[in-house]
C-alpha cells in the first residue's frame, strides 16, 4: 500500500467453499448464467459470484517472497483456521528478472506458481498481485533496479511517456502469464482476480495507463477479472478504477464499500487492505501497529457479507537486501524498512498466531456455519537454553577482499550502482589525493549510508537517514551542512610526485523507496564530492575508481581469511555451533553497531544498532543438525561481541 500518503489521508466445490451467507439485508445477486464457470460480479455490482454462486472473499495477506518455501503451507493452513478461504499474494518482479530478460520463476522463494498450487491444496482461493509495482515496503515497490540504469526514465506510466518502461513491464507479463493462465479460477484454478498495478491514484490519474496493463495481460491469455486497489479518496479524485474491474480499498472497511458503491455504481468494491499492524522503521521508537485492532471492521464486514483483505496476516521477513523504505516527493526525509515484516500481524514473523489471532477468528467464526480447521502445530524453537551464547572472532577484512576495480573513468563524476548493473549491496569509490595538506570533505545526496576512510584510517560517516545524537557523535557521523563535511585531519602533505593518500569512500544502499514520486532511487554517490579549505585540491573531485560489492552469497563464499589492519572497520566475523535438533531462532545484535548476517549462506538481513529491532529471525530449514557457521559483516564493530538465540522478535507478549 501507499503507507506515506495513506497516513496523511486519513480444491473444493463451491458449495464447500462458501462457509457462510450474505445476512437478508445485502442486495440479492443477479442470476447467473447457467453452468458458468469462474468467478465474477453480480449483475449490479453488490457482490461476487464463484461458479454462479455468491461468494464473500475472506482473504488475508503473506507474501511467498518472505516466507521460507519450508513453511508455505504452514503459513495457509494457519491462515485458513482463522476462519480465511483466500490468501492474497504480492509477486516481486525484481526477484524474478534481476537482469534484463533472465528469468528466474522455479528455484526457492520465487515459484509463485508452486505457491499457488499450494493454496490450491489446502482449499484456498488466491487474489494475486503481480503488479508490476507493488510498494509493499519492498525494495523500489517490486520493480527492477535495472530500469533505473536509464538515467531519465519514468517509472509507473504508460507506453506514450515513457516506452522502455512499458517494453520492460511487457518482457515481464509475458513471461508470468503462461503460468498465471491456467490458475484462473475461468480454468479450475484458485485464482479469483488479478490486480492491475497498486494504488496507482497516488502518483497518477485516470485509466491510460491501467487500460494499457490490462491489455497486456488480456494478449497473453490472462482474461481477469481485474481490480484496483486505491485510498477511496484518491480513487474518487484521480478515476483510476478500469472499466468491468472491481476495486480494493486500501484501509477499507464497510461503510468505505458503501461509499464507493455511491461513488462507482455498479463497480464491485471489497476492503482490499485492512491493516491489523502497520510497517516500522529504522530509528522508530518501538515496533509500530501492536495496538491496532480491527475487530469492529471484520465484525462489520461478516455482518453484512462484505469481502475484504488483511494486510498482512502473516508478514514475514525481509531476507536480504529486500526491505524498502520511505521518503518524501523530493526524496528528502528517508527512513529505511527494519528487516522483520512482522507488521504486528495476527500470525507473527515466526508463524506463532497471536492473541489477536484467536479474537479475529472468533469474530469471523460467528458468522460460518462449519467452524474453521484447528491452527497446525507450532513450530519448534531454539534459546540459549540450547545453544551458549556466539562470540564471533574476526575473520576477513573486506579491504583485503577487494575484487577488481572498474576501468577508470577520467574526468568523470562518481555514478550510482545501478549504472554498472549492480542491484544491490554495497559499492565502493576510491582515489588518491596528491598533495594533500588537510581540509574538508563533502558530500551531497549520499544514497544511503557512506563511511570514509583516509589511507585506512576511519574519518567518520555521511548518513543519509536523520541519527540520534548518541549514535552521531559516537561514529563520528556528519550532520552539519548542508552539504554535510567531515575533517581529513591535520595537515600532512605529501612528496612531490607521490600518489598522494588514498580517500575510500565505502556506500552502502540501503532499501529504495517503494512509494512516492521519489520512487527512482539509485544508490551511491549521486551528487557531487568537493574538498574544501584544501588548497589546490578544493573543488570538486573526478577521477574515481568504482569497486562493486554486491555482498551476494558467491562472494561471501570466496573470502579469504585473514585480517591485514584490524584497526580498520570493514571487518567480517565469524563463528560456528552446533546443533542436535533443529528450530526457529532469533538472533539477537545488540551488542553490534550496523552490518549484515548470514547464516549457512543464507543472508538473513541488515542488523542496527538504532532499532528498534534487535533480534534477525533464522527459520530452523537453513540450519542443519550438526555444524553451522554464522558470519556477520560489521561497518564499524573492531572486537566482537556476543551473539544470543531467543525464540521470538522480542520479550514482549
């Protein structure tokens, strides 16, 4: 959803599937015609219909992408005992063509097909959300980060203002519609509806664009229906709901439907997003959206047999580098996702249902006549009870694992990752300065979070996310400005003829933004890096050597061990533990400062030492009974510190 601009807005039968009718009050349904088969809208838009029969979509919301493949159908079957018969499902596009035409729709996370099916097993029904822009508090909202190696183009529009994006969406559609097509409940399958991108009324208006999406999917045999999904408000504004689509109120409810029935008659309306939690930041004072309860809006919902969507059921987690962030129109304001998506969702990160849980499914319960399936056992956990307490010991220096650096680049200004086809991870820029005799460094637009080195002695940081002062003044991280500088310390000098020290500037990129019209967010150094008060070397500085660091598995498989400099921050750690029997496990990094885990390969995401989250979650399947190895990449931590296991996010019930 459109979480920034949405806060300042204020296989079985059919019969089998419909657990419980629309009270006398609700409009009766047109006829069907006989014998169809699929799903559809009534004939005056008041309802749905499967196979000819009314149908209440009672839906709740996880994301195969942030779920381990192991617990799938762990996570529908809970899901389905709360009274659910759907699950509505973003699919990533960005995690399926991370380079331009290369396609990965099978292995792990990504066969969203394989998700499917596996709703189909276990009797639910599917809203699929292929986007192709999600937001989701996902990186760049789902869409590649190749499409930003186009330093012009315009993202989210149709083919008339900028064609190489819609040529991209289409290579896109066209490679997940074959197997999309034949999941559609017109075909047998669990696939009710299929929406058209995602609250697209916050940045755009009218249907040009949706239609054009539409299109593509009806030429490649995918024939609907379609829906919407919008802020009532904007809806009405910018007229994005397509013609014989349904429309999805993002934090709908039952008098939203009504209101969009007034407002689009004969238009299908279901509460598309009706948030149980909310989404938490990097830096935010505590996990955001445990207080929230919507009781009263599924109550009022099952009432009245209206359809609607929690978002998120289960949440889940952002492995890896996939978590988003927010900024505002300027790109000003940034805050960056935590790892965990546990949203404070009735089902939490780690698939445990909560107290919520049990009062939702009350609620919804009430209104079926066959009461829901008993929650599937929980799944086992480990603790320090089972594992002592980690202490990681320095393994590998990254500054002694340096691949290649690019071919230079003469005169040149230094250019964001995404210019070198790198998607995400870390880069790093680096040049001499002969003859330097002190000064300051600047630094404008740093995307997102740059420490700097001097001949590998640490100078401090350039953030670009706002930092409490403790945090500031402990890393030495510059906040004056703008631009923001930092000292390169007493005057030294060099020999006439010498290289003069060598200035390392090491980038991370943190989560792009997923929402807003800053949504093009390149990572890097992305505006100018000047010298001032040094003398002939004030002024802007070229001449960079860029070294891509993309952190991928392959190269945190290939380090070399050994430390050159412990002195210089930059440095991997590492241990190992054994296990006699397997569970799900939280990690807890309070006593490190920013970095990134892996765990057997797996990268289970970034770590900070603001919060408010502390603890990464590691699903028993990438452990493996016997030896495990945990390896944590630290841009600031010089000695360890110890690593503990807990069973859950936090302490807290």
């Amino acid at each position: 959803m459109d979480r920034r601009r949405f806060l300042s807005v204020g296989i079985l039968g059919p019969a089998a599937l419909v657990t419980g009718a629309a009270p006398a009050a609700a409009p009766a349904p047109a006829a069907a015609p006989a014998g169809r088969r699929g799903f559809g809208f009534t004939a005056d838009g008041s309802g749905f219909l499967l196979d000819g029969a009314p149908f209440q979509i009672r839906s709740g919301e996880m994301h195969p992408a942030r779920i381990p493949v192991e617990y799938w159908r762990h996570r529908i079957r809970t899901a389905r005992a709360m009274g659910l018969n759907t699950i509505a499902l973003y699919v990533m596009w960005n995690q399926l063509e991370e380079s331009p035409g290369v396609f990965d729709l099978r292995t792990d996370r990504r066969d969203v097909e394989g998700f499917i099916d596996l709703c189909r097993q276990e009797e639910m029904r599917v809203l699929l959300r292929p986007g192709p822009y999600v937001c989701g508090e996902w990186d760049l909202g789902g869409l590649p980060p190749y499409l930003l190696r186009d330093p012009d183009i315009r993202l989210r529009v149709g083919s008339a203002d900028d064609p190489r994006y819609l040529a991209a969406v289409a290579r896109y559609v066209a490679a997940l519609a074959p197997r999309i097509g034949p999941l559609l409940a017109s075909n047998g399958g669990p696939v009710l509806m299929v929406q058209l991108e995602n609250e697209y009324a916050s940045v755009g208006s009218g249907s040009g664009y949706l239609e054009e999406l539409r299109r593509l999917w009806l030429d490649h045999g995918v024939d609907g229906p379609f829906y919407t999904e919008d802020v009532l408000a904007q809806a009405e504004s910018a007229r994005t709901v397509v013609d014989g689509g349904a429309i999805g109120l993002s934090g709908g409810d039952a008098a939203a439907i009504a209101a969009a029935r007034r407002a689009f008659p004969g238009v299908p309306a279901l509460a598309g997003e009706v948030y149980p939690g909310w989404l938490t930041h990097w830096g935010d004072d505590t996990f955001q959206g445990r207080g929230n309860d919507i009781s009263a809006t599924l109550r009022g919902c099952m009432e009245q047999g209206l359809s609607f969507n929690i978002y998120m059921v289960h949440g889940g987690t952002n492995f890896g580098f996939t978590a988003g962030a927010n900024a505002d129109d300027l790109g000003g304001g940034y805050r960056a996702d935590i790892t965990s998506y546990d949203y404070g969702a009735p089902i939490t990160e780690q698939g445990v249902p909560t107290a919520r849980y049990a009062a939702y499914r009350a609620v919804i319960a009430a209104h079926l006549a066959v009461p829901p399936p008993q929650p599937p056992a929980a799944v086992p956990t480990l603790t320090g009870d089972d594992v002592p307490a980690l202490l990681p010991e320095p393994y590998a220096s990254l500054w002694d694992n340096l691949p290649g650096p690019l071919p230079a680049e003469p005169g040149a200004a230094p250019r964001p990752m995404e210019a070198y086809g790198q998607n995400t991870g870390f880069v790093l820029y680096s040049r001499r300065l002969p003859g330097l005799r002190g000064g300051r460094l600047a630094a404008e637009r740093v995307h997102d979070y740059a420490t700097v080195c001097l001949d590998g002695r640490y100078l401090g940081t350039f953030a670009r996310q706002s930092l409490p002062a403790a945090v500031t003044d402990a890393l030495g991280i510059a906040t004056d400005g703008p631009p923001p500088t930092l000292d390169l310390g007493p005057a030294g000098g060099t020999a006439t003829g010498a290289p003069g020290p060598r200035l390392d500037m090491l980038v991370e990129g943190m989560g792009r933004t997923n929402t807003g019209l800053a949504l093009a967010d390149r990572k890097g150094l992305l505006g100018p890096v000047t010298l001032r008060d040094a003398g002939p070397l004030t002024g802007e500085l070229t001449d960079w050597r860029t070294t891509l660091l993309p952190m991928d598995e392959p190269f945190v498989a290939s380090l070399v061990p050994g430390v050159g400099d412990p002195r210089r921050p930059g440095i991997f750690f590492r241990t190992t533990f054994e296990l006699t029997r397997l569970g799900d496990t939280y990690l807890d990094l309070s006593g490190w400062t920013k970095g990134v885990v892996w765990v057997n390969g797996r990268n289970l995401g970034r770590y900070w030492q603001i919060g408010p989250q502390q603890r990464l979650y590691c699903p028993a399947p990438w452990l493996r009974a016997g030896t495990n190895e945990l390896l944590l990449f630290d841009l600031h931590q010089l000695r360890p510190r110890p690593v503990t296991l807990h069973a859950a996010l936090t302490d807290a019930p």
